[in-house]
C-alpha cells in the first residue's frame, strides 16, 4: 500500500526553502539543505516542486499577493468625502502602518525580492509590484485632486513618481535593519512630508510662485516605466 501524502509537507517545504534561501539566495541555495530542515526526503520535495526556482516562485507569489491585499486596501474609490478627512488620514495610516510591520515581519523575504532572490531571473517580479503600486498612488492622487484634498495644479505624474519612489526608498531601508524602528514613528513622518512639505509657511509662498516658473509636466508616457526600464526626466530649457 502507497504511503499516504503527508498534508504539511508542502507548507514544512516551504518554510524551510525560505529560510535557506535567505541565507544563501537562490542561485547557491541546495535542495539538500532544504530537505534536510524540514525533515522530508528529496523524493518529497520533488513531489511538490519540479525545482527550487519553482519553490521560490511559489515564496514570491505569496508574498506578493499580501502586499497586493494592502494594494487593494487603498483602492481610490473608497476614499472618504473631504468632511471625514481626519478620519481618512488616521484609516490611511494605520494601513500603512500595518503594510510597513509586515514588511519588518517579512523582511527576510523582503531584501530577497529586492534583490531578484540573489539571481538576475526574477529581478523582474519586484519592479513589476512597484509600478502597480505607482499606478495606483496616480488614481488614488488623481481622484484626491477631484475631491479637493489636493491642490488642483498637482502634477499627479510626477507626484506619483516621487511618493512611489520615496516609499520603496524607505520599505527598502526598513528591511535592512537589524533592530526594529518605531515604524509608527516612521510611517508618521512620511504621511507629514507628503501632506504638508519640508517647507515652513514662510517659504511656501516663495515656494509656489518660484516652482509654477520652471516646472515642466512629465508627460504620462514618460513616467509610465517598464520594468527594469529607465526613468527619464525632462529639465526645463
């Protein structure tokens, strides 16, 4: 009689390929070691994946759809009415707020799919998330300036690619860290930088009649960047 398929291998499987994948990367990572963690046989670890890129695809894939989750989460159209704005930014940080402690959560994986897994074959999957996330930061911007939460001359090209930019920036730098920071603190900082500026009141009038003088709008088929592709930006003559 056929020993029955244990249930949990799969999941053991997994656990253990994405811890030795996080030590070693994909590219010098052996079955070996993960069967050998799990406990489980090279014949079962065939069972469920025809290779290791295969098993660290299916840790990507999982990882991705969560971060997607919180994608979902921020979906434009839900976005309060300008009189529940308080309440709009305090549900807007939480979320983030919690996207950010599942990246500290994950951050293992996280510097993983930052670097293509330690191999140029899947470099792609993390640049293909960031633009979804940048599309959507551009819709979510794009209807704020319809409801009046934004100023009606925002350029949301450009500003997609600035928020979107300094949010990878900052996912990046938190997953390198060995000692957790107050993300609350973090997440806190970001949302007054992007709500209120760097600049005191004082030099925001400046500000504004300086930048209306010079700034040239991305065009959307400029800031629309292939992944692995080149972001080009237009200087003013």
């Amino acid at each position: 009689m056929a020993r029955p398929v244990d249930p949990h291998a799969k999941i053991e499987l997994l656990r253990a390929a994405e811890a030795v994948f996080v030590e070693h990367g994909l590219e010098k990572a052996h079955v070996e070691e993960i069967t050998a963690r799990a406990g489980k046989s090279k014949g079962s670890f065939y069972l469920h994946f025809s290779s290791k890129e295969e098993a660290f695809r299916q840790i990507v894939e999982t990882t991705i759809a969560r971060l997607a989750g919180y994608l979902e989460q921020m979906e434009p159209a839900s976005l309060p009415e300008p009189a529940d704005l308080s309440e709009m930014i305090e549900s807007w940080f939480e979320l983030e707020v919690e996207l950010f402690e599942f990246l500290w959560q994950n951050r293992g994986v996280m510097r993983l799919l930052l670097q293509g897994g330690g191999s140029a074959d899947f470099g792609y999957l993390i640049d293909a998330f960031a633009e979804r996330a940048r599309e959507r930061t551009k819709e979510w911007l794009r209807l704020s300036v319809e409801r009046g939460h934004y100023r009606k001359d925002l350029d949301v090209e450009v500003a997609s690619l600035v928020i979107s930019g300094a949010y990878d920036r900052l996912a990046r730098a938190l997953v390198r860290l060995d000692k957790k920071p107050d993300i609350r603190g973090w997440v806190r900082g970001a949302q007054r930088v992007l709500l209120i500026g760097c600049c005191a009141p004082a030099v925001r009038e400046v500000v504004d009649q300086s930048v209306s003088e010079f700034v040239e709008p991305i065009p959307a088929s400029a800031a629309s960047v292939k992944p692995g592709g080149a972001r080009k930006f237009r200087r003013p003559a």
